[in-house]
C-alpha cells in the first residue's frame, strides 16, 4: 500500500474547528452586538474574525513508516511501545514520516515514545494512542525532548487517569514537549490524562541554563477532561495556541483550561505567547492563568465560560493584550489582573453573567452596554474586569458588558 497518499500537508486545508469556534462566537453575539458594533471592536484592536491560520510546515525527509510493518499490533491488547519506537528509530538521517493505521495502540507511557528531529508522527483517523495503566507519578505517552522540527497530527491519545494505580503525582501527560524548537501539534484529540493534556517547557541541564522551547505552535487540538490541566506552558517562547478547545480540566489543582507558568525550579521566563480562537469552558480551575515571570501573552477571539475560577487570571506578569473575547458564566470575574501586573490592555471584549458565585447563573440574553475603563456596578469590575491597586499601566478601553 502506498502510505504516502494518506499524509496531510496542513498548508492545504482550512482547519474545520476554526469554523466552529468562530461560528459560536458569532452565534453568541448575535441579537446583543450589531454587526457593526462587532466590526468597529475588532477593527479597534486591528484583527478580523475571518483571518484564517494555517500551521507551519516543518521540515523532513520524503520517508514513510508504517508502524505495522515494524509489529504493532493496534489491537487494544498488545503494548506496542517498542515496534511504534524501533520504527521512529529507523527513519533515515533526514528524518521522514511515521505512520499509525486506524487501531488502538497500547504505549507504556513510563518508557514512552521518544521522538526524533525531522520527524512528523501521524495518527491517521480512527488511530489512537492509549496510555498503558502505571503507579508512576511522571509518565509520558509522547515525548519531545531536545529535539527540532517535530510535527504530531491526527487521531487521539487517551491517558490513564480512569485505571491509574497510583494516588500520588501530576505529571501523566499525554505529550510532554521540553527544550525542543519548532514543533507542530495539530488535527489531535488529548483526554483523561493523569496530568496534562499538552506540556510546554524547558529542559533542565545539569550545570547548565535550561533550555527553552521555542516556536511551538498547537493548532485545532481537543484537550479535555484531563486531570490537572488542558495545556501547560512553561519556559518557552514563541507559542502559537490556535482553534483548539481546552476544556473540563477536574481532579488537581490548578485545574485550567491554559496555564501559562514557569516551573517554579527553573528561573527562565516564558514569553511571546498568543492564543487565539479557541474555546476554554468548564474547567474546575480558572479558564486562563498567566503567573509570574510570564511576558507578551495575547488572548483575543477565545470563548472562555463556565469555569470554576475567573475566565482569565492574571499574577504578576508583563505586558499581555486581552482583545475580543468572550467571558461568560465564569463562576468568578471575567478578568482578574492582580499582584502588580504590569502594561496589560483590556479591550473590546464582550462580558455577560460572570462571578456566578454571588449572582448566580443566568442565560438570559440582557442588552449589552459598551464602557471605557473600570467601572463600577453589575454591568463593570464589580462582576466582569477588576484590577488590583498595585497593578501598574493598567489599559481597560470599552467593553461590552452585561448583567
């Protein structure tokens, strides 16, 4: 069979989900914001719902594997972690692609699959990744480790945090990339991991400076119902976060949908982070977290509601626009901006029933009213936006807001 009619070049395709996403928040708005009171706030913020995102092409040799024709038995029963590895292992010296057919492939994730540079791991429809049970309280099914030009698509990896047989521990991820360099995650569903989803950060090197993770871009990825969070971003830079939904995080503390955090051992810094059109709901944690050390993150066209803690919290970081999205029935403020967080921008962003804990849930569809800067009240700070009195270079142009 010639495989190589089965690959995806993600140049050629408009992402579905990005069609999605951006339908909910039209929907949404529909019958609250004309049209031309849309246009006008994304104009403002110079970006438009109809910009399209097409995830980089990484570059690798013209090889094909089959991971079948290497005995992988995708069959649910048989721990294929070594046939899946021997064949990552073959492909030439300029890389290639390794290919998974539809099946259920068992990965011990406390040996887990180690990628190589040049390489693309496809997972075709139907094929999915399951992390073997284990007491570990690190475990990894797919890990990137000091590695360049990786791209990951297709299919899904499902983690073990239903049959775990340890208590302790929150590092079971489903892909684990550290100190690695231009690095596509797409076209990917990650769920019911002990840990993460998807883990971004650096590597740690004895008596070194560890290194970051730069230019790693995650596109139209499902992450849900995991244990700890959907997405972690640690020290890295240069973070592209498009189309994806992060979703019903439960279990461990923080519990976000996106968390934008340093490793509290590592002294670096995470910078230069967008994320853009993407849906964050129902986590048990706040929907979005940017803590400490953390500067240039862009939030705008996301649909961030019913999380368990604010849409978005910010602690202490610098410099961060928060431009056309939506916050609502977040079960604290829409935006919290705390512990002198510094030169953020708020802008054009619609806010309807948010801090649910003294208002409590209602889907009501009330008129929206636009206002500049923090405001006081049901329709401002008191429910939706609130700064703290440390926080310095604070920039809240109008929103739209709702009780």
């Amino acid at each position: 069979m010639n495989h190589a009619t089965r690959t995806h070049d993600a140049r050629d395709t408009k992402l579905s989900r990005r069609n999605f996403l951006r339908n909910s928040l039209l929907l949404a708005a529909t019958g609250v914001l004309t049209a031309t009171g849309l246009q006008r706030a994304f104009a403002a913020a110079g970006s438009t719902l109809d910009s399209t995102y097409i995830p980089p092409k990484r570059a690798r040799g013209s090889a094909i594997l089959n991971v079948r024709d290497r005995g992988a038995h995708g069959d649910g029963i048989h721990d294929d972690t070594t046939a899946i590895q021997s064949s990552i292992d073959a492909l030439p010296s300029d890389g290639g692609t390794i290919y998974i057919p539809a099946g259920t492939y068992v990965i011990d994730p406390t040996r887990n699959l180690r990628l190589r540079s040049k390489m693309h791991l496809q997972l075709a429809d139907g094929a999915k990744l399951v992390a073997k049970r284990n007491d570990a309280d690190r475990a990894y099914v797919v890990m990137v480790y000091k590695v360049s030009d990786v791209e990951i698509s297709g299919g899904q990896i499902v983690g073990d945090r239903d049959t775990h047989l340890g208590t302790t521990g929150e590092w079971g991820h489903a892909i684990m990339v550290r100190g690695s360099s231009r690095v596509t995650i797409r076209d990917i569903h990650l769920s019911k991991c002990w840990g993460d989803g998807l883990s971004i950060g650096g590597a740690m090197v004895a008596g070194a400076p560890t290194i970051a993770s730069q230019d790693v871009v995650v596109a139209n990825v499902v992450s849900t119902n995991n244990r700890r969070q959907g997405l972690s971003i640690g020290r890295s830079s240069g973070v592209k976060v498009y189309d994806s939904e992060f979703s019903y995080s439960n279990g461990v503390a923080p519990g976000c949908g996106i968390d934008i955090e340093p490793d509290a051992n590592d002294s670096g810094t995470t910078s230069t982070v967008h994320i853009e059109n993407c849906l964050v709901r129902n986590n048990q944690g706040n929907g979005i977290q940017v803590y400490k050390r953390v500067s240039g993150v862009t939030i705008r066209h996301c649909t961030v509601v019913y999380n368990g803690g604010y849409g978005i919290l910010a602690i202490s970081p610098y410099k961060g626009y928060v431009a056309l999205n939506r916050f609502e029935h977040n079960y604290l403020q829409g935006v919290m901006l705390r512990s002198a967080t510094t030169s953020y921008q708020v802008s054009g962003n619609v806010f309807r029933n948010n801090h649910t804990r003294l208002h409590g849930v209602n889907t009501a569809i009330n008129p929206l009213v636009a206002m500049t800067g923090l405001v006081g009240g049901n329709h401002g700070n008191g429910a939706h936006i609130q700064a703290t009195d440390d926080c310095v270079d604070i920039r809240v142009t109008t929103n739209y807001y709702a009780k």
